[in-house]
C-alpha cells in the first residue's frame, strides 16, 4: 500500500497513516 511501515500497512490498508 501506500504506507511505509508494512505493519501500519495491514492496519491503514492504502492510506499512508
């Protein structure tokens, strides 16, 4: 996704934060 963190990306989906 568009998050930099892979766990932030599981959590925010395709939103950065």
């Amino acid at each position: 996704s568009a998050s930099y963190m892979l766990v932030l990306d599981r959590a925010c989906g395709d939103a950065p934060l």
